[in-house]
C-alpha cells in the first residue's frame, strides 16, 4: 500500500504557503510596506475612497441601555466599504462605557467591509482629552506659561494614556500656530507669539502623547498637528478669514513648530489650515503640502482637512468651479482625508471615470492612511481593556500632574508693597469676588487656608448669557447690581480677591456659518475695570486673579490692583493652585509666552518684530508694553551675573558656550526661568529686534548660586536671506540672557565661515 501521507502534507503546505503570500496584509511580522501594498492591491476604488474620508460619530453612534451599540443607518451605510476614521466616538460616556462603545464598534466595522480594514477613533485634547470622564488639563496657553517642557510632555503622556484606553488612536492636536493677535477667539489653543517657545512645546506634546512614538501600537495615539500653515495670522484676527504674511516671515518664523513635529517629534498626521497663503487655499496648494512637507521636510504621514474644507474650496474660497474640481484639487496639491464633508472625496469614485489619472493620487492618499493604522497596531490590536480603561483614567496621579503643572504656570505680574503672599498667621476675613469665581474656588480656598480664614463669596453678575453659539454680554443694570453686591460683600473684609478676566464664552472658536468667538477689542468685558476701581475705593489690599484665553489689555488692573496673578485658563483644579500662591504654600515661577500691549491699537506687537518697528511710537500713549515677553515674578528674587562667552568668534564648525550666573537672593526657594536671546546686529535684510534662541527653568535655595550653560550653534543665527535661501552671514551678533526679554545682560560676538 502506498503511503499517502506525505504528498497530502505536502499539498496543505503549498496550500498555507499560498495562503499567507495572498494575506501579506495579515501577517504582524511582516514589513509595513509589504502589508500597505498587499492591501492596496486588493481594493476596490469605493474602499479606498473609504479610506480617504471621516465622519463625525454624532450621524448616530449611541450605547442602549443594556450596553449594546446603536448605529443609525446613516452610520451603517457610510461603513459598507470601511472608513478612515471617526471623530469623537464615545466621548460622551465614561472611559469604560466609552471603550467598550469603540470596542464594539471596532467589531463591526472589521467584520462589515470586505477585507476586515480597522477604522481609526480620532479626539481633541485642548484641555485634556476632549470627552467625559478624563483629566482637565490647563490650556496650552497655560502649560507654556511654565516653560517647562519636561512637564508638558508628562501631561501629553497622560493624554494619551487616557485616550487609548478609551479606544481612541489619533487626536486633532496640538496647534503649532504662531498666536499674536489676541482678537484671534483660539489664541489659547496654541503656545504663544514665539517661534522657539512654541517649538519646543510642541516638540514635547508631540512626543508625550505619542509615547515617543514607540507607545503609538499601544499605549498612546497618535497627534494631528495643525493647522499647516499660518493659521493664527488671520486679517483681523478673525476665524477663516485670509491671511497676509511675507515668504521670509512664513519660512523663519511660522514653518518651524510644524517642521520640528514632523522631524523631532515624528507626528503622525497634520491637518491644514482653513486660511491662505499668498492667495492660495491652503488645502489646494501643492507648494505647501507637497514641495515643502513632503519633499523637503521628508514627511511620511497622512494630511487630513480641517472641518469641510475640501468642499469649501468651491462654495467658500470659491477657487473652484464646482465640487468636482474642489475635490481634484485637493487631491493632487496632497490632502489626504477629507474630514465631514459628502460633497467632495465622496465625489472621487464617479470623477475616476471620467479621468482615470486620478487613480495614482488616490493611491497615493491610500498608502498613507494604511501606513498610519499599521503603526498604530490597528491590524493587530484592534480593541481596549474596558477595566483598564476604568481603572486607570483619570488616575490619582494624573490629577496630580494636572495640579503640578498649574502651580508652575501661574504668572505673578505685580506684587506691590508685597501684599502676597497673604498671612494666615492672624485671624484675617478675605473676600472672594468677581464675575469669573467658580463655584468650586470656596472650597479650594477652604481646603487651603487655616483656621483663622474667613471667607465671603460674590459672584455678583456673569460676563454673558453663556449661549455656546453667538453669547450676548450681560445688561448693564444687571452687571451694576451685581457690581453693589460685591462691593457690599467686600466691606466685611480685610482682603479682596477678585476673580477677573474673562472665560470660555469670552474668547472662542468662530465656528463657520453660526457662531462668533473672535473680538474687536480686547479690554475686559462688562465693567470689570469699573469693579476693580470701586473695590479700590474701600481702602483694602486688592489681589487680582486674572483668568482668560486671549491677552487683555489690562491697564486698570495693572494700576489699581496691589497684586495680579495671572492664570491663562488652568485645569479643573486651578484654584487650588491659585489658594497656595495666595497663603504662600507655592511660590510663582510662571512667565509670560506673549507680550501684554497697552491697546489694541499696538498690534502687531510682538517682541520679535523687525528692529524698524520700534522707532516710533503713537502720541498720547507709552510706546511700550504693559507686561513684556518673558516677564513673571517671584516671591523672592534673582541676581544675574558673570555673563561670559566662550569665544569671541563663532564659524561655522564651532560652538560658542555661554555661561551666567543666576543667584536667589531673597528668603524663599524659587524657580526662574533663565531666557537666551540673539540678535544679529547687521544682515542683507531687516532683522528682528531679538530672538529666543534657548531658555531653560531653574530651582535655586536663599542665598544659592547656580552657573548656567548655553550653547551657541550656527543654525541658530540660521535665516531667509536676500535671495530667499538660508544663511548664516558673517558680522556681529549679540547675545542677552536674563529672566525676561527686556531684563537681560548683553555680550556680543563674531560669526565668521
């Protein structure tokens, strides 16, 4: 009898083995790229299109009361040929209810397409992880106030711990938008005026929430940084409107945080920007999102629109004729997904047959989605721990990280006659007032104080209605009886402290067709300044908390108050923080990551402007900030001293050390922030005033000493020059460094090749 075995044996072998070279796709081991073009070649154009496209889970992605998932048949036909992505699914459940949410929906969408392709879960994380149940941050605005970018990345760490156990991949953030104009409704949402400031802060949320990249097939998600390029610069300072800014400007001053995301930070996506540049829509310009992004910064991620803007390229910006062409447009100048729209790459299938060339671009767009799912693991590791999920966000540690780096943000801007820190020493009555006092401050401030503290409350009146579309400010008779109330209140006190400023109705996204954010101005809304002035009146010490997302130009407060602690927008817990610098549990370290102008009437100033901008100045006003770049203090003080360089001349082979002596000279430990700027003295274009090069923050004991290093390099005195290419030009150069941009010691050197 013949034995039958080992052909049949090896049969099923060549069976297996074939079976796995047509399921490259499949295999976890098997080269990114291999799996990305074995995929790619069995879809249909409808699944690729799919993969082009997100949608926003509120089409009707609900959990039942027993836990199930609910998809509405809207939700169910968008998935019939899988989807790229889904904004926001959960986000209004707990963690566990959220994880198993996505969870559950990642099921059906991998066993409701054809080839099983996993769909990405993308977020947005201002404050925090944009959904319930997750750990309040403060806003970016805020966290820069720190200068502290070994803090920042643990807050995006966490982040992005706390988005991936909800089963979220990918999240629309972080801004790396220049802010500097503060009529601008999202200037909190990025990281100040500066290009270097925002740069390393960029850097570290990039990294932290990626888990250095490393965590992205697990344990983190991944970050979309926007919006590319110059968003923040809009003309008037006003959501989608056009933007005028010069080459030179663009190249040196805005691309920088979006070039150190992609090759520092390796960011797995960037969104583009609703604006233009030089009267070319950002999302049809291949210049931006080909030539620069991809062939001369090397990046290898996925581009994603910003909300509709594929199709606005025709109804809005109107440089296209019809859907059609908007959608082409967008193709071929490199956007990648088209995010909410259905009247743009929804279009693609139907526009292929009329012109097959555009086959090569959807490919093109294809490639890059499925590259980032295979490094997110999404072929692999599909789902979340729901128990882990609610064991672990929002964990004991991350609040106190959120409580930590409130405390280093804070921004003492005046402390006259030292009225802080306030004595708990005495029995002491203090009043607790202002229309941006939180219901939870009483119980911070209880939590913190003594037993010889007490405390009144008054709220007194709202800024506005708090409408979330368009809000309206608050009358003026209510704002005046409310204005009473404090100040009767107030009486019974021996200290005031006054909440002011502004809030999130105040300052916000314009959104497009329904809702204002932006401002016209930017002083104090609804007599605030009348309030401080009033409470000044009763002859007590007045302490000024000053919280709000745009720069004000506080110029009452900074007059009549004795003291101002300045706070952007901090986390849930900020007014804990708030409570100990105010009794002296904390001492302030927070500077400022913007220039505070007298008006409006200033702007643009910055304090990196062009020397030139600095010789004239407007009559009947002070031709000089209120608050400069860099500025913040402290309960005690610091001496500067010993500034030397390591050599008189810079080339281009060398490095130039710098080294200065930063000593605490007060009673108290503190923390400074030792701030490098460089200024090059002659170029064969105008330069700016100064530029901060470098900065690091420091904690000195009374009396200590500490030697401060820098280093110096070529590419920091890099620019655009005359011809539009980068340089380092021989001459002059000086170096400050200090603890604010106008209090600095001064050395020059020489470059030379």
């Amino acid at each position: 009898m013949k034995n039958h075995f080992i052909p049949l044996l090896l049969i099923l072998l060549v069976i297996s083995s074939v079976n796995k070279a047509q399921n490259i796709y499949k295999q976890k081991n098997a080269p990114i790229e291999d799996r990305i073009e074995d995929l790619l070649s069995r879809m249909t154009l409808e699944e690729k299109v799919a993969q082009m496209r997100i949608f926003h889970a509120n089409k009707g992605i609900t959990l039942d009361n027993d836990g199930g998932i609910l998809l509405t048949e809207d939700v169910k036909g968008r998935l019939t040929n899988g989807i790229a992505g889904i904004k926001n699914p959960g986000e209004q459940y707990k963690p566990e209810e959220s994880a198993a949410l996505n969870n559950q929906l990642q099921k059906y969408i991998i066993e409701n397409n054809r080839l099983g392709i996993p769909a990405f879960f993308i977020t947005e994380s201002y404050s925090g992880i944009d959904a319930e149940g997750c750990t309040r941050f403060s806003r970016p605005i805020s966290l820069s106030s720190s200068w502290n970018t070994e803090i920042v990345k643990k807050v995006y760490d966490t982040m992005g711990k706390e988005a991936r156990l909800r089963g979220l991949h990918l999240t629309h953030s972080p801004v790396a938008d220049i802010a500097r104009d503060p009529r601008f409704g999202r200037m909190s949402e990025g990281w100040g005026e500066d290009t270097h400031l925002t740069t390393e802060m960029i850097v570290s949320s990039v990294t932290g929430i990626q888990g250095d990249y490393d965590g992205l097939k697990s344990t983190h998600i991944g970050a979309v940084t926007k919006h590319f390029a110059g968003y923040a610069q809009v003309l008037g300072g006003t959501n989608f409107a056009a933007m005028e800014i010069s080459p030179r400007t663009l190249i040196d001053e805005i691309f920088p945080p979006f070039k150190a995301a992609i090759q520092r930070g390796k960011t797995l996506g960037i969104m583009a920007s609703h604006s233009d540049i030089n009267g070319v829509a950002s999302h049809s310009n291949p210049w931006l999102l080909t030539e620069i992004l991809r062939d001369e910064w090397g990046f290898k991620g996925y581009t994603v629109s910003d909300a509709n803007d594929i199709a606005r390229l025709h109804y809005f910006m109107k440089v296209a004729e019809t859907p059609e062409e908007a959608a082409e447009l967008g193709l071929i100048a490199g956007m990648d997904v088209d995010l909410y729209a259905d009247d743009a790459y929804a279009l693609l299938p139907k526009m292929v047959e009329k012109n097959p060339e555009l086959k090569q671009y959807i490919d093109r767009s294809v490639r890059r989605v499925l590259r980032t799912k295979f490094i997110l693991g999404l072929f692999d590791n599909p789902y979340t721990n729901v128990k882990q999920a609610k064991k672990s966000v929002r964990s004991k540690e991350a609040v106190e990280l959120a409580h930590k780096a409130d405390l280093e943000s804070i921004i003492l801007l005046k402390n006259q006659n030292q009225t802080l820190p306030v004595s708990s020493e005495k029995k002491i009555k203090i009043a607790l007032v202002g229309p941006v006092l939180d219901e939870s401050t009483l119980s911070y401030f209880e939590e913190i104080a003594n037993d010889n503290i007490t405390f009144f409350t008054e709220k007194g009146y709202r800024l506005t209605n708090e409408v979330r579309g368009t809000p309206a400010l608050t009358p003026e008779e209510d704002c005046k009886a409310g204005i009473t109330k404090i100040i009767e209140t107030a009486k019974n006190s021996e200290v005031i402290i006054l909440f002011a400023g502004g809030d999130e109705f105040t300052s916000k996204e314009a959104f497009f067709g329904f809702a204002t954010g932006d401002r016209d101005n930017i002083d104090p809304v609804n007599f605030q300044d009348e309030l401080l002035i009033e409470l000044k009146k009763l002859g007590k010490p007045v302490v000024v908390v000053l919280k709000h997302r745009r720069t004000l130009s506080a110029n009452a407060i900074s007059e009549y108050a004795d003291a101002i602690l300045d706070c952007w927008e901090l986390s849930e817990f900020g007014d804990k923080a708030v409570a100990k610098m105010i009794f002296g549990e904390a001492v302030p370290s927070g500077k400022l990551p913007v220039t505070v102008p007298c008006s409006i009437g200033q702007i643009p100033f910055h304090y990196s402007q062009k020397e030139i901008n600095y010789k004239k100045g407007y009559l009947f006003t002070q031709n000089s900030p209120l608050f400069p770049f860099g500025f913040g203090l402290s309960y005690t003080t610091f001496e500067f001293s010993n500034l030397q360089l390591s050599d008189s001349t810079l080339t281009s082979e060398s490095e130039l050390t710098v080294k200065i002596d930063v000593k605490n000279t007060g009673k108290l430990v503190g923390k400074e922030v030792v701030q490098l700027y460089v200024k090059d003295l002659i170029g064969s274009v105008t330069r700016p005033n100064k530029e901060l090069k470098a900065f690091i923050k420091i904690e000195l004991a009374p009396g200590e000493t500490k030697t401060v290093e820098f280093a110096v390099t070529p590419q920091m005195l890099e620019f655009t020059g005359i011809e539009m290419k980068k340089v380092i030009e021989p001459g002059q150069f000086m170096i400050m460094v200090g603890g604010s941009s106008n209090e600095v010691l001064k050395a020059n050197f020489k470059f030379k090749n």
